[in-house]
C-alpha cells in the first residue's frame, strides 16, 4: 500500500510539463519568502525563496497556481505558456480579523465573535521542538496554563490544569478533545500494598498518546464558559486538538507523502550535589573500615589504596580511597528515543482522507529499559449525492515498555544510587558473573551467594535485570459522524465515538536469598521475598452526540447560528490487579506468574460504570461583525446523582476597533477586543458512592497485613465510607473579562483576562476521624476559589524583505484558596501521607498545601533545641506549610527567521511553591548530600533551649551532624520541604527550510532539517541542591510536588527532518 | 422569533422528555459490582476478632514490649528510635487507635446491630468491645465512647468520654454481654476464632476480662473494685482456667501470619531485626535463672547479650544481641514466629489478677497457690518442663510469695512476677500494669531518652483526631498520666 503510493507521488511530481517563473510580491512590493505556489487541483508545488521567487514546472494539462502566504489573502493566477516571468501581489489580511478557533464541539469559530479567552498553537510549534508528548510541547506557551512534566521521558506522566485546581479530590485536568470527541486522559496509578511506597513506576497518562505529528493545531478554551457543551467534563477548561486531514483537491485523484524523522537523545537533567570528602564507612560509631556499609559516614579521603567489599576465595578488590565525584552519573546511559512518521495525504472533489503511521523506538537512561509506541492514524471524509457526507476518523496505537521502578526500596535503582557510598566505582559493578558483584552465585556447596560489596543495598545494574515493570497498551479511539446538510443553513449530524485500551502492567520483582560470601565481618544475608503482580486495565468509553446547526444571515446586518445537541455517554472501567502475597512474595525463584505465590493473592477488582444523557443549547447573535452574543445551556442525568441538572454559560465580543476611522484602524491602533463571560459547570459524582458496602477482610498493621480467609475462615467487614444517596451535583461558576489588541501593523499584540472562579458544593469524601467508625464521608461540601490574571504578549521588532524577529512572553498568577470544607473537618488530604508527610486541601490555605511536624521554635521564631545533644527538637503533632502550587509563572522566548533559517528559544518559570524532597532526605541519612560534607560539632543557627527555669536560653551546646543527619526519626518533615522555584531554558531549536530551487528537479516538494533541544537548562535556588521540582512520584495525580526517590527528569536534544513528495 | 420557538426549541423538549423518563433505566447502574450489599453476623465475627489481635499482637505489643523494657531497638537499624527517644510521633501509634475504631469496633457494633436472633453473637460482640475499648482508653485515656461508631447515623465529631465513663461503659458492657450468653440460641461454630462457640469459656472470659477492668480501678477507685469483684465472685461461673486462654493462632502463610513477625517480614521491612533483648528483663532473668530468658529469647552463640534499654548509638554490631524469640513471633529470621498465638487474655494472666485480688482482701482464695498457678500456666504453656518449673518455684527470689509479708509486698510479687510472664506477649497489659502499680520497681530511663529523666506513660492521639474532629479536646505529652493512673 505504501509503495503504491509512494510510486504515483513521484509520477505525478515528475510528470511532463513547463518550467514557470515568476516572484511573489507584498502591497509594498517587497519580494514575500516562503509563500506557497501550488498548480491548482495538483501536489505540484514549491515554496518561494527569500527573495519571493519561484520556478516550477506546471504539468501541460494545468494553468492554474494559488499562491499562499502567512498573512495574506489566498490568490489564484494562471501560470501561462512560461515564456513570461509572473509577479503576483497578495493583499495583507489582518490576521486577527479572520482568525478562526476551533472551539466546542469541534465548531469552528471565528475568534473575533467569542467572548472567552482562547489560544491556537500550530503544528510546528508543537512538533519542532521535539517533544513526543502532546502535552509537554504545549509549556510556556499559553497563558494560564500550569504544566508540570515530571521526569519529561517518553510515555512519562505529565499534568496539565488551567486557571488552577478547583476540585478537592476529584479531577483538576484539563479535559482533552480531539476532533470534537473526549479522549481519555487517565492517569492510574498501581495499587496494592506496596504499590504505592516501594515500587513507584511512572505508566504515564494516557492524553499522551496521541501523535503530534497528527495535529493540526491546538486550541486551549480555559473557563466552563468555553466548555459548557461538554458537560460536567469541561469543568477544567479543555485542550482541543485538531487532526491533520486530507486535503480536498479538484480533479482527479492526488497524493502527497509527508515523512518525519527525529532521533533524540537525553542525559539526566539534575543530579543531586554530593560531598566528595568522606568515603564508605560508619566511624562515628566506631567502625573505622564497614565495607558492606552503604553509609558515606568513613574517614575523609587519603586517596590511599584501601581495599574494598568482601573477601571471596582469598582474594579482595583494592582501590585508592577517594572520592569518584561521578560515580551516580556514570551508572545511567545516554536515554536514545528515534521517532519515525509517515503521512499519506490525499484527495479527490468530494474526497479526502490522510493515512499516518508513527514509529517511536526509545531507549531509557536506565540500562535496558525502554518504550516503544506505534500508532496509525486515519482520517477520511466525503460528500455522498443527496446532501449528506459522512466522515471516520480512527486512532490505533500500541505501547510496549519495560520501565524502571522508582521510590523507596529494592525495585528503586535512584534510590540504591543516591545510597551509595561516595568512593564506590558503581559503572564497575556492570559485570554480574564477577563474582565481586554478584547477587546470587553458587558457591562450591550449592549456596546461593553474594559477593556484592554492601549488605544494605543491591547491586543495581541486578536490580535493573530482575525487576520489570512491562507494560503493553493497546488503544483505539476515532468516531464516525453522518450528515445532512438539507439546505444551505441547515445541518443535522450524529457523531457517535468510541475510545477504548487496555493497559497490561506486569511487574516481577527478583526473590534472592543469598548469604555472603566473605565471613570476616557478620554480614547480613540479602534477602527479597520476590513478587509477580498483574494489573489490567480496560476501558471502553462511548459517546453519541446528535446535533442539529442552523446558521443564517438576516436583516443584512445580524448572523444567527443554533446549536442543539443531544448526547449520550457511557463510561466503562473493568480493573484486576492481583498479585502474589505481598509479604511471602514467590515460592520459586525466577517464575513470574500468579500460582507461583507463597501465600494468599491480592486480588482487587476495580469495575466502574457511569452513564449519562444530556441536552444542549449553543446560540450565538453577531451584529454587523462586531458585537458578539453568546449563550449555551446544558442539562445533564447522569446516573451517579439522582437529579437532573441545568448549567448555562453567556459571553459577549465587542470589537470596538470596527468603530475606528479607517487610518487608525490601518495604522497604530489596528485591532481591539472586549470580552467577558460567564458560565456554570454542573458535575455528577464518581460511581457508587450511595449505599454502604461489605469488603473482605484486609486488617492492617504498619506493615504488614492480616487477609482473609484466616486460616480458612473467610471473613468481611464493614467499609470505612459513609455513602450518601442524596448527593446532589456539585457545580462551578466562572467569571472572565478580557481584551485583545494589535497595534502597528500588527506588530504588537497583547491578550490580557481577569478571571474569578468558584467551586462549590463540591462532592467530596471528608476525612472523618477514625474515632466515628469511619475514614470518610461523601458529601456535598467545601468552597474553592480561583482568582488570576493571564497575559500574554508578541512583539515583532523586525520584519523585513528577508528577516523576521520575534518577542514573545507571557505571564500568569493563579491564587487558589480553599475557603470551606466541612463542619469539624479543617482539612482534607490530597494523597496519602508517606513520612509523615501530607498533601492536603486545608480551609485558608491554597489547594496542594504540606501538613507535617516541624522544627519547635519560640514565639519569635528561633529554633529550640534539646540542651543535651544541641539538636533540635521537633514538634509531635503537624502543621501546614507551603503548597505546591507556584505564585506566579512565566515564559518568554524569541523567534528569529532569516532566509530560509529560523530559531527559537523559550524558557519558562515557575516562582515559589515546595516540594517534598525525599532524595534530601535519604541523602543525608547515609551521608552523601553536600550539606553532610561538613561534619564538625557545630551551634545550630540562632537555637534555644528550654532552661529548667521555664525560660529560653541561648543555645551554646554543638550538636554533631552526624546524629542529626542519621536519626531520621529526629528530624522533622519540615526538613524534606524546598523551594520548588525554577527557570528552565525550556525549548531551543534552529531549522533550515531548503530554498525551493535547489529541490526543483528531486522529487521532493519540500524539505526543512533541524536541530532542537528541550528541558535544556534549569536553574534553581540554592536550596534546592536535590533535584529538578517539576519531578513527582504520584504521575499528573493530585498529589504534587512529591518527590519520592522519583524518576529523574531529562534534557533532550536531537535532531530532525521533515520532507515532503 | 416565532420561528425559532417552532423549530427549535419545540424538539428540545421533546428531546428532553425523553431523555428526562425514557433513560431512567438506562442510568440505574449506580450499584457496586466490587463490594457486597450485605454479609451474615458470621462472617463478621472472626474478622473483628482478627483485628483486635492484630492491634494487640501487633503495634500495642511492640511499643508495650519496648516501654516494658523487655525490647529495645537495635544498633543498626532505626524503625523503634522514637520509643525508646520517648517521643512517638502521632502517627507513630495510630494504627492502635485507627485500626480498633474503623475495624474491630465499628464490625462489632454491626454484628450486635444485625444479630437479631443470632442473640449469641450480639452478645459475644459486647464482650469483645469491652475488651478493645479498654484497650483503647488504657494508652490514650479520654476518648469516644458514647458518640463513637456513629460517622453513619450522621455523628462524624464524636465528643470524647472521659476514662471514668468509659470504664463505666465497658463494666455495663461487658456484664450484659456475659448475661446475654445463652445456651438455647445457637452459637457460632469456627468462626469464633477464640473459642469456636463455647460459651461457657465466653462467661469465663467476661468475667476474667471485668476482673482485670475492675483491677485497673485498684489505685483510682478501690471500693467500687472490690464491690465489682465480689459480685463476680456471686455469680460463680469463675475465671479462665488451665487450657482455658483467649488466643488466635496463626500459621506459616503470608497473610495468615502472627501480626509481629508480618511487621517485620513483608515487603518493605524485608526480615530486618529492629527488636533485641533489652538489659532490664535479661539481667533479672539471668539473676533469677530463669528458664523462660530461653523461651521468650533466642541467644546469639549461647548467651543472651542484651543492650541497656535505649543504647543503640552503641558500636557493637546489632547481630551480637539476643533477639525475641519464636515463641512470641519476635524472631525475623525464624518462621517458627509466624505461627506464634496471640494472646488476648491468659491463664496466668486471670490466676495474677485473681491473686492480687485475694492478697488485697476483694475476692476469697489463696493468694499464694493462685501466686503459683500463674507462674506454673505461664511456664507450661511455654513448653517447660517440671522440673525446671520446680526448680525455679524453689530457688528464684520473684518465686517466692512473702504470704506473710504486707498486701504491697504481695503486690509487687504478684505484678513482677506477671511482668516475667507477659514478656513479649502481653507487652502492652504489662505496661498498663506498670502504670498501675509501679512494679518492676527496676525500670531503667532509657539512653535515648528525649524528655529527660521521666517514663512516658500514655500514647499521644493521632493527627486524624486533630485535624478532623471538632471536639477533639487538644493534644496530650506522653508525660501525662491517664485517669486511673493514680499513684
């Protein structure tokens, strides 16, 4: 299929014709680059050179061009016999005049008439930079929107929420549409007892999928106003992705190939600082030479040679003792990832459709693991006799991956990394049939043995090759919609869509029980129980919507379009996860598969079904192009509340410069816009959350965990939530006015909102405390508001014949309060608490906020310490702290195009906020953080103790870091907290679109290379000397600003090319 | 306009009718497929009975075992610091207030409201919430009690009690539970995991459990104890005897595991020995040559080394300390602690209690053969033999009832000796005791300690109280004595 038609697109292109020249010109008749020259109803064609040349050659059976160019109107000219040069002049268009957006529904809409703040971002802007996620390539580029893309590798988590998070544990992302048609945007974590704390793995979320080389472009509707149609769903605003489609073409049959290529490679973007004065060892408790220590708490380096790890056979490694300051960066490889994609494009009158098919094949910094992603794409539409069309779109894609394992414990390589000591040569421990770095060898009686140089940690390049974590994805999503279209202002349309995956994730951990091989000091035995889980997640969802438009002109001045829909809705979740006991893990060693437990299997089961049928309103009135009303309206049943809801939304566009005398309008004032609206978003509840329910019998401790059946009596117990069958739905109002402008020619333009939201009534499980027999109650509670403006601004300095420079920025504040929640209930939490570190919604403080014990400090502020050792004493109960959420962000960048090169560098920031630190944590345990490097007997800063006397006194006693640094249970969570502000140099990239000329007698239509680098720089306060903040352990959840021993974030950089024939 | 009316909004609500009555029972799916509606009293029981054991067995035996000065943490590993630092965080002992409330509790007020006929289960149910409750109040004093267990009947702040009115409450409870027990109702078959439906011994350990109820009350309310225990007496069905204890055993599968050794062997502690022997017990054993010191620790090369209570920043290596033994689930390495018993109330337990009560004038006997008994239960129990029981019934000091010394000296016999007997199985009752009493009077503050030259003496709340009940009556230091904590 495909050398089919790769073979009639060199035809075609290299049919017989004759040569045309000619150059472009603008209304000033400056030579206008890089606009387009198409023999009409052809794929014949060429790009103009910076001059506004051209030549082509015009197959003999045409005569028509239509020239194209980036902010003029579209022209069409007959090419002529080619003996005479033609010089074609295109009218400007105001851009902003005509610019359409695609909102709602997939209407297409003039962006002029819509009284909410949207933003378009194009194809090349989300695809030259390289990034393979969707999501990612849109940061810092829209105002209002906070992404954070946590480790930024391929298939990897990231979290998109506009104009801050509202709901207190529900849904905070944006909603992700494509074509018109909601897609999944899940993100599920893996449960299971350790699931959660010991063995974190990054499955990624599923908007994540889609191809962006499938895009077309991507609007962002931030306010329910924008959202409305889309019930409940569009709550937190929406990303509306456009597909690439076929082109329709007059005449005969055409088709045009597009191929793109990019191979990109990465390296960890921040490594924690290290001290690099003491080795392994535990001298302060006497221990001069601990070799199956993973503590960095030894002698200071002599660079002297010392041998190391353990004795085996007589013989033992030896290595000067000193420190190897790159011994973590040297464990990982270079991440490798090569993206491949194929575009068939073509189309007749009544016909088109477009056929693409993407390769991604990467490698992971952690030795061995990797991500695969295959997709095909197929769009197609067509007018069928009678007055009805009829279009299909379908998505499939295959994910197949093997990811490293993260958080605390055995499966965690970061973890074991961050570990080890700081003279211990980790890329030398590769070789696992060493006997030095064994795991598990026999020794001469059958033994399972090790000769791995700790007792407390494992050999993580073992690590990497017994734990998996395979996932398999498959997933189709598409729609197929049918028209009438019985006269010209009329149109009756079902769309009826599908999106349906299932998620494989198999995870076998390693069982070892070896003893050591050396028997000079009492070495520990290295023990792992081992452990198979299966969790599959298939999710199939149907939407139908069925939709009538009537759009007419009338009384010459006023356009009328209406909108009515009816939709229906059901999604359907069928979860297992079960796995082998969590505690006696396998029985036989290297067999993964569930019978292979010792001990009873977990199993859960996770099946949702949620269905719902709503009407909808969509009415917009224009007034001579220049007034603007809007107004939708929505009722929903859903069957998780009982009634029946109502939300409406209004808007209104006022584009005042249509009032401005014609010289102003053409000259420094060119463009003015005023906009507010208004709109309601109702939302139902999750699934099941009426009646009280009976579980099996799970009975925990702090760790381990009693399951039923006991000794063959099964047993139940009564769920820990009080359900509510009278929940109503839970609704959100949001209120924006906002301005665009344009001033000279366009050269400055600036879109500026005020908005202010509120989230009431919200259904939402309130903490109970324990004591009332119950952990939660579903209800109906709480207020959160949202309060921000958003700015975002482009200045072109310079625009001439050959060089265009651009400025471009933009600037967001959110404040996010949560005002209510719960009578009793001051706070509710946002995810579990790990460390005895929270994330919580807590009333007066924004959403996201930290809750954990603190430092004991006096009323002024110093720090108290206990007299005897000098260490601080920490407070028993917790309080709140910073949140996650930043102060404000910002991006800016600049655009240079010169001839046929063009740049561009973007950064983004984000200011204030925390995040939790578990890597400083860890780090300072063992003694290998920077801060550790300084050991002397030390005052703590401006300290008191508490005198007998009842009265603070001026501490004088030195503390030693080292029982600071290694008591965790000392140290307060308060310490784990940093500052998580940034500036990252985002996205670089420089291309070069290869002049036309020189493609004229290849068979290519055109052809650009470039090279391109994202996440590249980042730059962070001092406090931070532990990792990039974006990092998180808990995926694009609502649990932020986590850091878990979490997966590192990458800098990428690679090349790409892109040609088209 | 008119036009739009007709043409538009007519459909709307015809679509809307529809879509408003005909999709009414295309929504009803609102039912959970992955939970059961309803479940009978009889599986309730032993899931309730279960969670009790593994708060007691569990968590309470761990830090009652460490503050008994049977346990201490070891050198090299730092799960237990903040016992032995005396500075639990609230989150540290949660699971003993968290785990009872939302399980054992709240399942056995559902089994007493759904028994119906099932009288017996109703009644067993009121016994074992006297037990838990009396769990509860004994390390964290004032708590919920008569608003509590009623998040569902709209109560989601219960107001705390204080420990008087609960100690009331459980007495009620308890003895109606005791009353109810009756013959003619069917009782339950194995799933009673404690006495597979006897309910002769069900009596037996009401009345044993309100004796150690009525005990406590010994310092902080002396007559209302001795009028307790002599209507106990009156209603002549006894106390636990030989063979007669209240205990869940369990067996060498994951998940079936006794609760301390599933502390210590699950995925993430990974087998690590956070528990050796403490010097405090270890050296009154070896004075006393005692032969339990070999059955509640396992030696390291035949001797039992132990480390002062609280000394882990110490250099010797942890590996060179006795650890707690199989026998009360304590050893990591061995899988003989999996299958250890839990052990709710005991034999020796109900022989101590009725000793004490004897030797203080409340119950009529001999003080010194109960004395005796206890000791005799406790060492059979534990598999030794006569003759090291005789031996040490002649020659050890804490063996030799003073029956002519004063009601203290017989006090501190009866309480010290218990002490021996409950090491590292009943850990959190001898601490109660210890608070009670005073007794071991040879308690060591621990190096590690944080607040000085004092005991810790209670549990501090969890954060969950403070955070999400409004009538939580603010946070308490571990320094501060509950209610019948009187001397």
């Amino acid at each position: 299929m495909l050398a089919v038609f790769l073979w009639s697109g060199l035809q075609i292109a290299m049919a017989q014709g004759r040569p045309v020249k000619g150059q472009v010109l603008d209304d000033k008749g400056e030579g206008i680059p890089g606009a387009s020259v198409q023999v009409k109803g052809t794929t014949v064609g060429t790009i103009t050179d910076v001059d506004g040349n051209f030549s082509l050659e015009v197959p003999d059976d045409q005569n028509t061009l239509v020239i194209n160019a980036i902010g003029f109107a579209s022209q069409e000219v007959l090419a002529g016999d080619g003996d005479n040069a033609l010089s074609v002049r295109l009218t400007t268009t105001n851009t902003q005049l005509t610019e359409t957006v695609v909102t709602a529904q997939a209407i297409r809409r003039e962006k002029r008439s819509l009284g909410y703040s949207t933003t378009q971002i194009g194809s090349d802007e989300l695809t030259q930079g390289g990034s393979i996620s969707p999501i990612n390539s849109l940061t810092g580029k829209v105002a209002g929107v906070n992404i954070t893309s946590t480790s930024n590798t391929p298939g990897a988590s990231s979290r998109i929420v506009l104009r801050g998070g509202s709901s207190l544990t529900g849904n905070n992302q944006a909603l992700i549409v494509v074509d018109g048609v909601i897609i999944n945007n899940n993100n599920v974590g893996t449960t299971g007892n350790i699931g959660n704390l010991s063995n974190q793995v990054d499955y990624g979320n599923r908007g994540n999928d889609i191809n962006p080389d499938d895009i077309e472009s991507v609007t962002v509707l931030k306010g329910p106003a924008a959202t409305a149609l889309y019930g409940s769903k569009g709550s937190n605003g929406a990303i509306m992705i456009t597909t690439k489609k076929g082109k329709r073409r007059e005449g005969i049959s055409k088709t045009e190939i597009e191929f793109n290529t990019s191979y990109t490679v990465s390296s960890i973007l921040k490594f924690p600082d290290f001290q690099n004065e003491y080795g392994q060892g535990n001298i302060y408790e006497g221990i001069f030479d601990d070799r199956r220590e993973n503590f960095s708490w030894g002698e200071p380096f002599n660079n002297q040679l010392r041998p190391w790890g353990q004795i085996i056979d007589g013989q033992q490694r030896v290595k000067p003792y000193s420190a190897l300051p790159d011994n973590v960066r040297n464990f990982f490889d270079y991440g490798k990832a090569w993206n491949n994609n194929i575009a068939i494009n073509g189309g007749t009158e009544n016909t088109a459709f477009r056929l693409s098919l993407n390769a991604l094949n990467s490698t992971s910094i952690f030795p061995g693991k990797d991500y695969n992603k295959y997709s095909v794409n197929f769009n197609g539409n067509a007018d069928l006799s009678n007055k009805f069309y009829a279009s299909i779109s379908v998505n499939y894609s295959k994910i197949n991956s093997d990811l490293p394992g993260f958080g605390q414990g055995d499966a965690s390589i970061i973890d074991n990394l961050y570990q080890t000591p700081r003279d211990i040569p980790i890329r030398e421990l590769r070789d696992l049939n060493n006997k030095f770095n064994s795991m598990e060898y026999l020794d001469e009686n059958g033994v399972s043995t090790y000769g791995f140089y700790g007792a407390y940690a494992k050999n993580p390049y073992w690590t990497l090759e017994n734990f998996t974590n395979r996932n398999k994805v498959d997933r189709v999503y598409g729609n197929v919609t049918f028209g009438y279209k019985p006269l010209e202002w009329l149109r009756i349309e079902d769309r009826i869509a599908v999106d349906a995956y299932s998620d494989r994730r198999y995870q076998s951990a390693a069982k070892l029980n070896s003893v050591a091989a050396d028997h000079s000091l009492t070495w520990l035995d290295q023990t792992s129980p081992g452990r198979y889980s299966e969790h599959l997640i298939n999710v199939g969802n149907i939407y139908n919507d069925l939709m009538i438009t009537a759009s007419k002109n009338f009384a010459n001045d006023f356009n009328a379009t209406v909108l009515l829909g009816h939709n229906i809705q059901q999604e359907r979740t069928d979860a297992t996860y079960s796995s082998t006991n969590e505690d006696g893990g396998l029985v036989v060693p290297g067999f993964y598969d569930l019978s292979n437990s010792n001990g009873k299997n977990l199993a859960i089961n996770g099946n949702t079904l949620i269905r719902r049928v709503g009407i909808y309103l969509d009415a917009s009135l224009g007034y001579r192009n220049m007034l603007f009303l809007g107004f939708s309206g929505r009722n929903d049943w859903s069957s998780t509340v009982e009634k029946s809801y109502f939300y409406p939304s209004v808007n209104a566009s006022f584009v005042f410069s249509e009032l401005f005398p014609e010289t102003l309008r053409n000259g420094i004032w060119n463009y003015g816009k005023l906009r507010a609206s208004y709109g309601r978003v109702g939302n139902d509840a999750p699934a099941y959350q009426w009646y009280q329910t009976y579980g099996a019998a799970v009975l925990n401790g702090d760790f381990g965990s009693t399951i039923f059946p006991f000794t063959g009596v099964p047993g139940f117990t009564y769920n820990n939530r009080v359900y509510n069958p009278n929940l109503k739905p839970e609704f959100s109002s949001e209120f924006e006015i906002g301005t665009e402008q344009s001033f000279f020619n366009d050269r400055i333009r600036l879109d500026f909102a005020y908005y202010s939201k509120r989230s009431e009534d919200q259904i939402v499980p309130v903490s109970l405390p324990f004591s009332s027999g119950f952990t939660s109650i579903i209800v109906n509670a709480g207020l959160v508001t949202n309060k921000g403006i958003e700015l975002s601004a482009r200045f072109v300095p310079v625009r001439t014949r050959s060089v265009r420079w651009e400025l471009f920025g933009t600037f967001t504040k959110n404040t996010n309060l949560v005002e209510e929640i719960y009578p009793g209930t001051n706070q509710i939490a946002v995810g579990n608490a790990i460390n005895g570190m929270s994330v919580v919604a807590a009333v007066g403080k924004p959403y996201g906020t930290f809750f954990t014990n603190a430092y004991q400090r006096t009323p002024d502020g110093r720090i108290i310490v206990d007299s005897v050792s000098g260490i601080p004493l920490k407070t028993s109960g917790s309080q709140l702290f910073g949140t996650y959420l930043p102060k404000w962000q910002a991006s800016w960048g600049t655009s240079v195009a010169y001839k046929g090169f063009s740049l561009y560098v973007l950064f983004d920031m984000k200011k204030g906020g925390q995040f939790f630190s578990r890597t400083r944590d860890i780090m300072a345990f063992v003694g290998t953080s920077e801060e550790t490097g300084n050991r002397d007997a030390q005052i703590w800063p401006n300290s008191v103790y508490l005198g007998s006397d009842g009265q603070y006194h001026t501490n004088t006693t030195e503390y030693q870091p080292y029982f600071f640094y290694t008591s965790q249970a000392s140290r307060p969570g308060e310490y784990q907290l940093v500052d998580a502000s940034f500036v990252k140099l985002r996205e670089a990239r420089l291309s070069y679109n290869v002049p036309a000329k020189w493609l004229n007698h290849t068979p290519f239509g055109n052809l650009s290379v470039g090279v391109f680098g994202n996440n590249l720089f980042l730059w962070t306060p001092d406090e931070n000397k532990y990792s990039d903040p974006e990092l998180n352990s808990n995926g694009a959840s609502n649990l932020q600003g986590f850091e878990f021993s979490a997966s590192p974030s990458v800098r990428s950089w690679g090349f790409n090319l892109k040609l088209t024939f | 306009m008119k036009y739009i009316m007709n043409k538009l909004l007519f459909p709307l609500v015809v679509v809307g009718v529809v879509a408003g009555t005909g999709c009414k029972k295309f929504r009803d799916v609102n039912v959970d497929p992955n939970n059961a509606a309803d479940v009978s009293v009889e599986l309730l029981l032993p899931a309730a009975q279960a969670d009790i054991a593994q708060v007691y067995g569990g968590k309470l035996q761990i830090i009652g075992s460490v503050w008994s000065q049977y346990w201490t943490q070891n050198p090299n590993a730092s799960q237990y610091r903040e016992l032995d630092q005396y500075q639990p965080d609230a989150s540290f002992a949660s699971n003993a207030w968290d785990e009872p409330y939302s399980g054992a509790l709240k399942d056995l007020d559902q089994i007493i409201k759904k028994a119906g006929t099932k009288t017996n289960y109703a009644a067993i149910a009121k016994i074992l919430k006297g037990y838990t409750y009396q769990l509860i109040t004994d390390q964290f004093g004032d708590a919920p009690f008569t608003e509590a267990l009623k998040g569902d009947e709209g109560i989601t702040s219960p107001k705390y009690d204080s420990q008087e009115t609960i100690y009331n409450g459980i007495i009620a409870l308890v003895t109606e539970g005791r009353d109810e027990l009756n013959g003619e109702s069917a009782a339950p078959g194995s799933d009673d995991l404690i006495y597979h439906g006897d309910l002769a011994l069900w009596q037996k350990f009401a009345n044993t459990l309100l004796l150690k109820i009525y005990m406590r009350l010994s310092e902080r309310n002396p007559s209302l104890a001795q009028s307790g225990i002599a209507a106990l007496e009156a209603t002549e069905i006894g106390f636990l005897d030989e063979g007669e204890g209240a205990e869940i055993h369990y067996i060498n599968e994951a998940g079936n595991f006794n609760p301390l050794y599933s502390e210590m062997n699950n995925a993430v502690i990974g087998g690590i020995q956070n528990l050796i022997a403490s010097k405090t017990v270890i050296d009154s054993m070896l004075s006393n040559e005692d032969p339990r010191i070999g059955v509640f620790f396992t030696p390291v090369g035949g001797n039992f080394v132990a480390l002062e209570q609280g000394f882990f920043n110490t250099s010797s290596p942890a590996a060179s300390y006795a650890t707690p033994s199989p026998a009360v689930g304590g050893d990591a390495d061995q899988d003989a602690s999996a299958e250890a018993p839990v052990k709710l109330l005991t034999t020796y337990e109900s022989q101590f209690l009725q000793a004490e009560a004897v030797a203080r004038g409340w119950l009529t006997g001999d003080a010194a053969e109960l004395f005796t008994k206890g000791i005799i239960f406790n060492m059979s129990e534990y598999g030794l033999g006569e003759e090291d029981i005789t031996t040490y019934l002649d020659n050890a000091y804490w063996a030799q009832f003073p029956t002519s010394g004063t009601t203290e000296d017989q006090i501190r016999h009866i309480i010290t000796q218990k002490w021996f007997s409950m090491c590292g199985n009943q850990g959190i009752e001898a601490w109660s005791e210890w608070r009670r009493t005073g007794y071991p009077e040879f308690f060591t503050i621990s190096r590690a300690s944080r607040i000085g030259n004092q005991f810790p003496v209670r549990l501090p709340y969890p954060d969950d109280e403070s955070s999400n009940n409004l009538n939580f009556p603010g946070q308490k230091l571990v320094t501060d004595k509950v209610w019948w904590d009187a001397n």
